[in-house]
C-alpha cells in the first residue's frame, strides 16, 4: 500500500511518521482510537484531520506491526 497521507521529516517531531506534515505522530493518532474514541471525536478534536488521515494511520499502524517481532507473552 502506498500511504499518501503518511509523512516523515527528520526535522519534525523527531523524525516519527505524522500525518499529512503536520505535528500530528500517527501514534498519536491510533492511541486515540484505542481508547475507544471515534472518528467523528477525534476529528472534533483535531478539526484539521480528515477521516481519511484515521484510516491511514491505522492502516500504516497495522503494517508497522506486521514488519517487525514483538516481544509478547504466550498464552499457557
């Protein structure tokens, strides 16, 4: 998948991936969704993002975690 709304800029925000050039980290972001907050409170919240902005970040989120092992706790 090609992100298009997904950016990384050494000089901003230490370099973490943020939406569309903003100082918004996609962490930020996907984190607002864990919580259980939903797109239309977290376009409240940040009323310069677009849906679009979410469904990226989430998608970029998801293909992040796919790229690397993580260090998680097996079920016994």
């Amino acid at each position: 998948m090609k992100y298009t709304r997904i950016t990384v800029n050494p000089n901003q925000m230490g370099g973490l991936p943020c939406i569309r050039g903003m100082r918004v980290p996609v962490a930020t972001v996907v984190s607002m969704v864990a919580e259980g907050m939903s797109k239309e409170e977290i376009l409240k919240e940040y009323p310069y993002l677009e849906a679009e902005d979410i469904t990226e970040a989430l998608h970029f989120a998801a293909e992040a975690v796919r790229e690397r092992t993580l260090p998680l706790l097996t079920a016994s």
